[in-house]
C-alpha cells in the first residue's frame, strides 16, 4: 500500500464542515484511497472509498484531485459523535489483503 | 450488513495466565481475519493474518508461540494471548474479510480490552 500522510489533529465546529486532507502521492493505478474512523475503545468503521471520481455517501464526501496525489474527506456538518481519530489508507486489491493504518486524525469536534 | 461479534469486550487477568479472544463473523464467511493490537494513543498495529484452515502469517517482531491464532472455520477464528504478562495489556481488534467482497470486504470488530494485573 501506498503511504499515506495526514495532520495528526484537527479541530471543528459542531455543525460546520470537516474537511480531513490525506496525502498519497506515490498511490499506485490500483489502489483506491478508502477511509475509516475510530471513536475512542471501538472498532474502525468504515466511511467512504474512491478512486478517481469523488463520492459521496450518507456519511461523507470524498473528493480525489485529478492528480490522484491526495484526497479530502468532507463531513458536511460536524456532531459532537463525530469526535475520532480518521485514517486514510491507500489499498489495492492486487495487495496482500493486509489494511495498514498509518498514525491518522483525530479530529475534535467542539460545541 | 456485514457484522464481526468479538468477545469478551474486556478482560481482566492475572499475569502468567492465558486469555482466549474469539472473533467471529455473524452473518459471511471470511476468507481470511487479521488480528491488530492498539496501545493508547497509537494506531492500529497487524499482528498476523489467518487464513481458514492454515497457519497464520504472523508480522515481523511478533511471537507466534505466544499469540496463538486458530482459524478453525470461515466464520470464527481465536487469539489466545499465552502466559501473559503486564506488557501485554492492549486493546486487541479483529478484521475479517469477505469472500465475496472485494475491496469493501473488511469489517472490523469492536475490540478486546486486555488488562494483565
């Protein structure tokens, strides 16, 4: 898997949008760029996965420059439970299958 | 959807002892279940990967003699942690992936808190 790179903390306002930069310039042709989170004694749960297109779910936005070299999570409006640490992973399904987490962002969503 | 059941969710025991952690695949069958430890405030470390009737591969710096990993079934595999020790004590997930799932086919488990008193 390619490495990833992400700002180790950040901060947000309850109902102001997140937006969680990942950097992954060396990401293959293969590998999508996924994203999970981790509230605090929990599993990872996983958000939204791309590869080139931006996507957009019920819980977030993906947007992947055209350069595929990094990427953007978006949380259009920000709750308090959306409070976890946010991991950015580049995998391909020609890997050995292994999910690599880097360190991730914890993101701090305050009232 | 797809659900990983892990048990115990937490687990206190005296150093020397053995803890069993089971991870099981409620509602597919997994080709293949990861094992990952998380100390505070760190990121998730892989400790092995099993395969459904074959030994795991276990990653680099990890004792296999002591983390003991069966993967009898495509829905349930084990982690005993053996003799262990305060140093042992972390939080321990489990993944299992789908056979028919692709590259969304990781679903994780809620995690197991081990404290070696």
């Amino acid at each position: 898997d390619a490495k990833t790179t992400q700002p180790t903390s950040m901060d947000c306002a309850e109902g102001r949008a997140a937006n969680l930069p990942c950097n992954h310039s060396t990401i293959s042709g293969n590998e999508y760029v996924y994203w999970y989170r981790q509230i605090h004694s929990q599993g990872p749960q996983y958000i939204i996965h791309g590869l080139k297109n931006n996507e957009t779910n019920e819980m977030a936005s993906l947007i992947i420059t055209e350069d595929r070299k990094s990427s953007t999570l978006i949380l259009p409006h920000a709750t308090l439970r959306d409070t976890a640490v946010y991991y950015c992973i580049a995998h391909g399904s020609s890997n050995t299958g292994k999910l690599i987490f880097g360190q991730g962002t914890t993101l701090q969503v305050k009232p | 959807g797809a659900v990983v059941s892990q048990h115990p969710s937490w687990v206190i025991c005296k150093s020397g002892t053995s803890v069993k952690i089971e991870c099981r695949s409620l509602d597919f069958q997994a080709t293949t279940m990861f094992w990952y430890r998380q100390f505070p405030k760190q990121s998730l470390m892989l400790m092995a990967t099993s395969n459904e009737g074959s030994k795991a591969t276990y990653e680099q710096g990890v004792e296999k003699d002591k983390f003991l990993i069966n993967h009898a079934s495509l829905t349930l595999s084990t982690l005993t942690v053996t003799s262990a020790h305060p140093e042992d004590s972390s939080f321990y997930i489990c993944s299992a992936r789908r056979i028919s799932g692709g590259l969304l086919g990781y679903t994780f488990g809620s995690g197991t808190r081990l404290t070696v008193v």
